[in-house]
C-alpha cells in the first residue's frame, strides 16, 4: 500500500533534512531516534588485579641504594683531596675527579683563578656560560664587576687575589647547585683552604654562604665576619657579601656591598 504525505509533512521532512545537513550528519545509524537519557548508568570499572610475578632462581641481587653510593662518591672526593700535599696536585686532583655528574654536561673544569696563595680567597657559586667556554671563574657581566669591586681596595687577581667556586663544573641552565653536587666539591673546597692558608676568604652569594657555613640568608649575613671550619679543623677568617649577579640586578645594593669591601680591607691590614 503506497505511502501518501501531505505537503506539510514533505515541507517538514524537507527542512529536518536541511537542518541535519547544515549540523554535519551525513549518515543515519538508527531508523527510530534513541533517548540516550534512559540508558542505565554503567557500573564503575573494578580495579585490575595483576599476579605476583613467579621467584626466579639464582636471580642477581638487587642493586645498593643510591644512598651507599652518593657516600661512596664523597669519599673517594675526600681521598682524592686529602692526598694533594700542594696547589697543583689539588687541581690536577679536581681536573680528573670524574665523580660528579655535573661533569658530564660541562665543557671544561673551572677550579680557579688568580695567584695560589694569596691572602685573599673569594669563593663563588658556580660556574656560568661563560666561566663554562673559558674554563675560568667569574668572566661574565658578575666577573667583570667583581674586578671592578676589588680593584676599589686594590686587589687584582693577577696579583694578589685567588679566586674560585664552591662547584668547579656549570649545573644546567646555570641553576643553583644541589646539597649533592655541594658535598662532593666540598673536600676539594677545603683542602685548597687548607694548602693556601688565606688571611681571609670573601664569601660571594647565599648558595656559598649555605655551603661553607651552614647558614642561610644573604641579606641577614652579609657584612658579618665569621669563620670556616675545614674537615681537618683548620680555621679562616670568612665575610659574606652579595654575589655580583646580585648587584647586577639590584644597583642598590652596592651601597652595602661598599661597606663590606672596606670591612675587608681593613682586615687585610690588620693582618
């Protein structure tokens, strides 16, 4: 029996057809519409369960936690420096140290600069991008306006300055040091305390501050002398200032900075 529309219901359809097509639906699925509103929640998915996995005999033993070998690292960082009886066998010691993983991203090793044995020893942070290609500390934009600072109180390092690091390799993306990183350059840091015997040391930044003092706050610290202990009970004298970078960033500061050098000069005379 033959299907028989009116023109309302042709003109009707007509436009659903529009409509659908304008909408993107280029194929029907279902010859009845579906009321997806009644269709019954599905019950949440039960949690997986996985089967412990058969003893495998003779199965090699499991590794030693990293503990046991971040301690071994320090101590073979601690032999190495305790055997240097002067400058160069220390940095000749920190150039073939292979034990921090800084190393492995570096161009080069960068222990210090200046003349050993002076009576002025600055310690930084860490190598930047530039102390990294020239294989120097304190080259940049800081370096640069380190000199400046201590040629004020007539101090150069090509005469009467040692300068160097707290880490002799550039963490990536010139970040801050790790307390890992730190206490394997550490026995180096001292034993060079130790073999140069300065008069006094300028600490430059709160990352060397923490380091070398176990204190923390730059702004609190600066200006106040204290003294490094090295693990073979050797003292020195020690003041920390701004780092240079610092300064580069808060022009401000170098107010304060002026007063800690003048600090420093007057201690050198006195002794």
């Amino acid at each position: 029996m033959p299907i028989v529309t009116t023109n309302c219901e042709y003109d009707a359809a007509r436009a659903l057809l529009r409509w659908y097509a304008e909408m993107g639906v280029v194929e029907t699925v279902d010859p009845s519409p579906t009321d997806f509103y009644s269709w019954r929640a599905l019950p949440p998915p039960s949690e997986p369960t996985y089967s412990q996995p058969k003893q495998v005999r003779n199965a090699p033993s499991q590794p030693e936690p990293v503990e046991a070998s971040v301690d071994e690292a320090i101590a073979a960082a601690e032999a190495s420096a305790a055997g240097c009886a002067n400058f160069e066998a220390l940095e000749a010691a920190v150039r073939a140290f292979d034990g921090c993983p800084l190393k492995a991203g570096a161009r080069n090793t960068v222990f210090t600069d200046g003349v050993p044995g002076s009576d002025l020893l600055v310690i930084g942070e860490a190598p930047g991008r530039d102390e990294d290609r020239i294989g120097k500390p304190f080259v940049g934009r800081a370096g640069q306006l380190l000199d400046r600072m201590l040629a004020a109180i007539g101090r150069t390092r090509s005469e009467n300055v040692l300068i160097s690091n707290i880490v002799y390799w550039r963490p990536p993306a010139n970040r801050t040091p790790t307390a890992f990183e730190i206490a394997l350059c550490r026995p180096f840091v001292d034993r060079l305390i130790e073999i140069t015997a300065p008069k006094a040391v300028l600490i430059a930044g709160g990352a060397s501050l923490q380091a070398l003092l176990g204190v923390t706050g730059i702004m609190r610290a600066r200006g106040v002398w204290r003294e490094i202990e090295t693990a073979n009970g050797q003292r020195a004298p020690a003041l920390p200032i701004f780092h240079p970078a610092f300064l580069l960033r808060q022009p401000g500061a170098k107010r304060l900075a002026w007063a800690d050098l003048q600090s420093l000069a007057n201690r050198l005379k006195e002794h």
